[in-house]
C-alpha cells in the first residue's frame, strides 16, 4: 500500500515538472526561430545591397564607355563634314578662280630638321589671290624654298583666312616642280604700316610625311591685278577688302 502511494508520488511529481519545464521550451525555441529569420533576414538584405551596388557600378561604367563612344563618333563626323565641305570649295575655285589681285614676296630665317636649325628663304612670285566669301581668299603661287646651298622651285596654292583678332592664316600646299613631290607651308599675315606691304612669317612645313618647324620672316606686297574678266574698279575694291581681312576684329 505505501509502495502504490509512493509511486503515485513520484508520477504526480513528474506530470509537474514536465508542464513547469514547457513554456520554458516554446519561449526558447521561439527565440531561436527568430533569431534565425532575423540572420537570415541581415544576409538577404546584405546580399541585396552588395548585388546593387555592383549593379550600380557596371552601369556607370558602361554609360561612360557608351558617351566615349558617342563623343568619337561625333568628332569623325565632324571632321568628315569638314573635310568634304573643303573639298567641294576647292572644286568650286577650281571653276570660279578669278584672281583680282597679285603679290610677292620673300621671307628668311631659319627650317629645323633634326632638331638642327638651318638658314632657309622662301621666295615668292606671280602670286594670284582671289575673293572667295567674308574674309577669305584662294590664292596661287609659284616659289623657291632655299635651305642652306640646296634650292628648289614650287607651285602652291591655298587660302588666307582673316583672324578674330587681326592677322590672317595662310595655308598652302603643292608640289616640288619636276619632281611631283607634295609640300606644304603654314603661317601668318599681318598688317604694317605701309601701304600694300604685308608682314608675312611661315612657321610649319610638311614634306614627305614629316613635318618640320619653320621660323621665317618677311614680308608680301600686293598690287591690282587687271584682267579681260576683272575690271580697275573691282581689283581695287579688291584692295581694300584684302587688307580689311588683315585687320579683321
């Protein structure tokens, strides 16, 4: 009897412990439930942000190579248009090159070739420039390039184009006579206090493919050039809208 007493205890005691110990396991493994979901949570977020981030990036590097590309695009178009629209100016004067105005001069200095600098002059004769829009004109001459004891004789052709700012750009090209061979020659013009009388200075030089540093002063002068087609009239109206493209502000 005391044994059956004593093992009704002892299950009593036990049923007890079991719902004491219950709360105490559901709290703990909810804990643990959202300690997981809240880890879990932080990853994917992380993850999220890491993933945007990167996304961000290739994005802006991808939009930086595309405005490289559009602005080199750009610029080839650009410098075709121009090309082509010097070509058609040149077919232009071809057809329409009626000079009303003829010049000379010489300029001297120095060609460095080689990083050598040596004495140079630059002759110019039976030059021909005629108007071909605001401030510009198409000129023709024939010439002889002398550095030190070696000389020879050229026929050029080009354009003067009056500056912003006063002065003009002469740029000329053609080739060495009897020889077929291209040059060419950039520089500037300016006016002086005499009538006519240009200052006249080439800096550049092209040559078989190279391209040399010129310093060269002179002068050019011009005078009217009367023709069949050109009246006095317009050769010395001419003149005077030369020299306004010299002194162009």
């Amino acid at each position: 009897m005391q044994k059956n007493r004593n093992t009704k205890l002892l299950t009593a005691f036990s049923l007890l412990f079991v719902l004491a110990m219950s709360p105490l396991a559901v709290a703990s493994a909810q804990t643990s439930n959202t300690v997981s979901t809240d880890a879990s949570s932080s990853a994917n977020v992380t993850a999220s942000g890491s993933s945007s981030t990167s996304s961000s990036t290739e994005d802006s590097k991808k939009d930086k190579v595309k405005d490289r590309l559009e602005k080199i695009r750009a610029d080839i178009a650009e410098k075709a248009k121009k090309r082509l629209e010097e070509k058609r100016d040149l077919r232009h004067d071809k057809r329409d090159f009626r000079p009303t105005i003829a010049f000379s001069g010489e300029t001297s200095g120095w060609a460095v070739i080689d990083g050598k600098a040596y004495k140079s002059t630059i002759t110019l004769r039976d030059g021909k420039a005629a108007k071909i829009g605001e401030h510009q004109w198409r000129v023709a001459v024939n010439g002889t390039i002398s550095i030190e004891d070696e000389s020879f004789d050229v026929h050029l052709k080009g354009k003067v184009q009056g500056k912003r700012h006063g002065g003009a750009i002469v740029l000329l090209h053609g080739t060495i006579i009897n020889e077929e061979r291209k040059i060419a020659l950039g520089g500037y013009v300016a006016l002086t206090n005499v009538d006519n009388t240009f200052a006249l200075a080439f800096t550049k030089a092209g040559f078989k493919g190279e391209r040399y540093d010129f310093f060269q002063v002179g002068h050019v002068t011009t005078s009217q050039l009367t023709t069949a087609d050109v009246s006095s009239q317009q050769s010395r109206d001419d003149m005077v809208s030369f020299r306004a493209t010299i002194s162009v502000e």
